[in-house]
C-alpha cells in the first residue's frame, strides 16, 4: 500500500473529525453567510499535480484556505436562486452514510440498496397521493428523468408503428410530433438526447396571462393529426410562475387521441404533499410518465429526481442490459440495472427514504405550506411598495417581481448588488419578454423573517443606486 494512503487509514478517524468540525462549522454558518459566492477575477484553473500526494488533511486544510470562502450558501435560508432546496438534517445524515457504505444501488443480491430504493420510490408515491400501480426508480436529476420519459416515449411510438426502436433504432419512422406549453429546457435536451429532437417539440398557445397550455390549441392539432400517435409534455410547475396545465382536459383527451403524456413536475409536484395544494395536481394519474425531483422542494441533497410510469415492460425494452454475469433481465420494480440509464449507480435514494420517515405526510406538508405563506408575504411587500411591481400572481413558492419603473438595467443592476450584499439571492429570468427577478423558495429553513429582510435589502439597494 501507498505510504500516504497507509497514512490516511491509519488517521482515518482525524480525517473524518476534520472534515466533520468543517461541515458543521458551514451549516451552523448558513444564516449569516452570504447566500451566494463569488469566484476572485484572478481564478487560476491550473494546479500542479503531487507526485507523493498532500495526503488528507493536509489537503482538507489547502481546500478550507483556498476554496471554502467561496462555496455558495445555496443550503441557506435565503438562497432564492433558480429552484434550489438545502438538505433537512436527516437527508444529510443519510448523504454522508451513503459515501461512507459506497453501494452500487443494484438488485445484486449482495446489498440492499435497491429494497430500500424501492420503499423510498414508494414512500414519495403515498406522500403525493399518486396511483399504487406506478413504479419508478431514483436517477440524477430532473433532466435524465425527462430523458427517461422521452426514452420510454420514443419506443412507445416505435410500437405503434410495429417496430421496437430499442433494438432496431429510429431509421424508417415518421418523425414523431411533440407538442407542449411552457417546457422546461431540460426537456429540449431530453429530446435531443433520446434522438428524437430539439426541432420535433411545438410549442403550443398559452392561457392569457398565464405559463399553462391553452389545451383547445392541443385538440386542435391532435385533431388534424387523424390518429398519428404523438407525444405531450405537461406542465405541473413552470419554473417561472410555477404554473399549472390543465392534466384533467389533457387526460380527457387521451381517450380520443393516441399519444403518450409525460408530465414534468420537477418542483411542482411536491405541492401534492399539502392538501391545500393537491388539486393543482389533479388528473396526473393519466401520464405515461412523471419527473418528480427530491432536491428541490424535498431538501434531498444533490442530485435525485425520480420518474415514474405505469409502463414497466417499456422500460424493461429500453433500458434492459444483458450479460453472463449480470441477473436475467425482468420488468420486476427493483430490477434497477435493466429499468435505469446508468449500470453503477450511487445509493441516493437513502436520504430519500430517511428524510420522508423522519418527516412524515406532515412535516411535508407543513414545509410546502410554509414556503408558500412566505412566497405570498414577499408578495405582498412588493406589491405595497411604490418601488416595485410583481411580474405574475404569487401561484404557490415563486415571487416574479420587476421594477415599478421598468428599468432593465437598473434591475439587472440589483441583483448585481444584492448578490455582492450576500444577503439573499434571487436569480433574473425574462416573462413576456420582460427581464424580472425571482425569488424560489424551497429551503426547510426558510421564515417570514427571511422575506422581511430580503424586502428590506432588496428596498435599500434600490434606493442607494
């Protein structure tokens, strides 16, 4: 054995203390460090590679002295940047097991991993009151899990053509039709990844004023496809307004049209875990397939996403990997090497399955509660002020807001300031047209006291400029 790696087994217990006393020292720091970071402008990619090796803690120490200044406080309270959850104390308990046990989350017979995968996956099912005959499976995030929809969606076409595009590829087919609303971009990237493309998806007619489909557009072009399967990618949450289609008219289209449905409730879906907000979800229980993610709204750590689908079989067509040492391919729930895009897979689905015991139905509901009662008090501070104007009505956990004045740059300016305060951060985007900040919040730390002071910097910044 290596002299520095004998080294570090031997000091294994010092390694690990260090990096404990580092973490903890972070975490009880959340609230009063600057919610986001900043790389230096003299940021040097290139570092020279030991020939001995620093060993361990020398090297943990060379990374708090370098780098641990400018990690992001996104776990914290008042990171309110893209849709960015923080990790619930059970979920990082369950993350540093993880790396420690370093399971490959397979069915080997060797580990069970994938059993407790397979209680996580229907852990989160009975949280969000979706249907018992749904099976799904844990990957990185929400993209491999829209990938995995367009995948299974792709043979499915091929099926209604008599072909099995899994084994004998696309060549031949009718380019299939995708149609949709408000898609997230992921779902671009799903198409191109599956082969069927970035050009294929048509983005329908939305609602006045809103981010959800115009769902008579839909019938209109299902319509004039005269029974030519195709595909639809749903909405349950924009990333903007978080914005809902309507699932229960889609559904109802299903029995007239042949097309596979794949909903796309990254964050949105996790609303299903408060009674207050279930109904946004209602008539999901006609997908084909759902993405879901754990570390947004669930405050899994980075990275886990599900998706589930009632088509197994399909899965088993598309994602089946056989071998002489490998178990016999089966369309059985937790046969995970032949229903997921990955063979070695990290046993993310722990911190799952612990933070939704630990939690229960309540302390889910209660955190989606929560963040969408302080959703609509930053609202309603916004709107109270003569400085500022909300883009959108506050729908669930997100506030688009703007400038009472219009101005672009002076906004863009803002969150220039506000990120370089460290007090909060908001991430800019563009609705109608319009650039506009805003605030996700999805963090289980999160307060009223936090909306307060982000208002009040937010107010002071803008009066300073």
């Amino acid at each position: 054995m290596h002299t520095t790696l004998r080294s570090d087994l031997v000091d294994l217990d010092s390694i690990l203390d260090r990096a404990h006393a580092m973490a903890s020292a972070h975490l009880h720091g959340l609230p009063h460090r600057p919610a986001a970071a900043t790389l230096p402008a003299d940021f040097e990619s290139y570092t020279e590679l030991p020939t001995q090796g620093l060993g361990a803690l020398k090297t943990l120490q060379r990374f708090e002295r370098d780098w641990e200044k400018q990690i992001s406080g996104s776990a914290g309270p008042r990171y309110f940047g893209f849709v960015t959850g923080g990790t619930t104390p059970a979920a990082l308990a369950a993350d540093w097991l993880v790396a420690s046990y370093d399971q490959n989350a397979q069915r080997n017979g060797d580990t069970c991993a994938a059993s407790i995968e397979l209680q996580a996956v229907d852990l989160l099912r009975q949280l969000l009151h979706w249907p018992k005959q749904w099976t799904g499976l844990c990957v990185t995030g929400a993209t491999m899990a829209n990938y995995v929809g367009m995948a299974l969606a792709r043979q499915w076409y091929g099926r209604q053509h008599g072909r099995d595009i899994a084994d004998e590829g696309v060549w031949g087919l009718p380019p299939v039709a995708v149609f949709a609303g408000a898609a997230h971009s992921s779902t671009h990237k799903a198409l191109s990844m599956a082969g069927i493309g970035r050009k294929q998806l048509q983005s329908l007619p939305l609602l006045d004023g809103r981010e959800a489909m115009d769902v008579s557009a839909l019938e209109r072009e299902l319509i004039l496809r005269n029974g030519e399967p195709c595909i639809v990618v749903a909405s349950a949450g924009t990333v903007n307004t978080v914005d809902f289609d309507d699932l229960v008219a889609i559904g109802a289209l299903k029995s007239r049209f042949p097309f596979w449905l794949h909903v796309d409730a990254a964050f949105g879906g996790i609303a299903a875990a408060s009674e207050r907000h279930r109904h946004l979800l209602a008539g999901i229980e006609a997908a084909d397939s759902v993405t879901v993610d754990a570390h947004k709204w669930l405050n899994v750590p980075y990275d886990c996403a599900l998706v589930y689908t009632p088509h197994i079989a399909l899965q088993l067509e598309v994602f089946q990997n056989q071998s002489p040492y490998l178990n016999a391919p089966r369309a059985v729930p937790d046969n995970y090497l032949h229903l997921a895009p990955e063979n070695s897979r990290r046993f993310r689905a722990l911190p799952l399955w612990m933070t939704l015991l630990a939690y229960g139905r309540e302390g889910h509901a209660e955190l989606v509660e929560r963040n969408c009662a302080s959703a609509q008090l930053l609202g309603r501070l916004l709107e109270s002020d003569p400085l500022f104007k909300l883009a959108a009505p506050v729908r669930l956990n997100v506030v688009c807001f703007a400038l009472a004045n219009d101005d672009a740059g002076a906004l863009r300016r803002l969150q220039q300031a506000l990120h370089l305060d460290g007090t909060a951060f908001l991430s800019l985007s563009v609705l109608d047209g319009r650039p506009i900040l805003r605030a996700a919040l999805c963090n289980w730390r999160t307060t009223d006291a936090d909306m307060e002071q982000t208002f009040n910097t937010l107010r002071r910044l803008t009066l300073s400029a």
